[in-house]
C-alpha cells in the first residue's frame, strides 16, 4: 500500500467551554490550522491512488464550513477541542472518499498551533 497526503489551511476561533474557570483556553480565541488529509491505498494503472483535485475538492468544502468560523457553532463542534476537530474532519473526508475504489484508509492531521497537534484514523 502506498501513502499520499494533502495539505490546507484554515483560519478560525473557538473557547472549549467544558476547560475549567480561569484556563485561558476558555475565553475565545483564534488559531491557523493545517489539515493534511493522508489516503493509502493501491494505485492503479494510471499510477495514482486518488486524483489530488478530489483531495482538494475534499478539503474545499471542508474550507467552506470552517474557515473564518467560530467553531462552536458548527454543528457537531461545540466542544472543538482539537481531538474533537479530527475526528469530524475526518468523517467528512471519509464520507467523500469511501466510494474511490483504491482508497484504503483516510487519515486526518490536525495542527493547531506548532505546539498541538492530534491524528486519527478512523474507528
């Protein structure tokens, strides 16, 4: 199996209402995120595994719901820590790709800061 990746970036606010009183995590506050969207699988004849415009199209819509947002109001992301951040992007990219023949497995990177980071695979 072979492993390709494609990275984008965001920009958006969230305050992680469940921190405790005083953590500075809390109050609203904005990050750049990069996403990198990860895809194994088997290439095919034409020597790909996806076309990367797919993965673009992908993290396009992703962009539209995300980008210059307050997190906590979008839908499913109240709690937008960036544990949960991943795990929803990647459901979204996993129900865009599941139907690519020669797609394996999806997996979401998530830097929030050059200091945070989270992964995930999948269920």
């Amino acid at each position: 199996m072979i492993r390709i990746g494609r990275k984008n970036s965001f920009e958006a606010a969230h305050h992680l209402p469940m921190m405790p009183e005083g953590h500075k995590c809390r109050k609203t506050h904005g990050h750049s995120y990069e996403l990198t969207i990860f895809v194994d699988g088997v290439a095919g004849d034409d020597g790909i595994i996806v076309d990367t415009a797919v993965l673009d199209a992908v993290f396009a819509e992703l962009h539209d719901e995300l980008d210059h947002q307050l997190l906590n109001d979008v839908p499913g992301l109240e709690n937008p820590t960036t544990e949960m951040l991943v795990v929803w992007c990647w459901g979204r990219v996993w129900n865009a790709l599941r139907n690519e023949p020669r797609v394996r497995q999806v997996t979401c990177h998530i830097q929030e800061s050059p200091r945070s980071t989270a992964m995930y695979d999948g269920p």
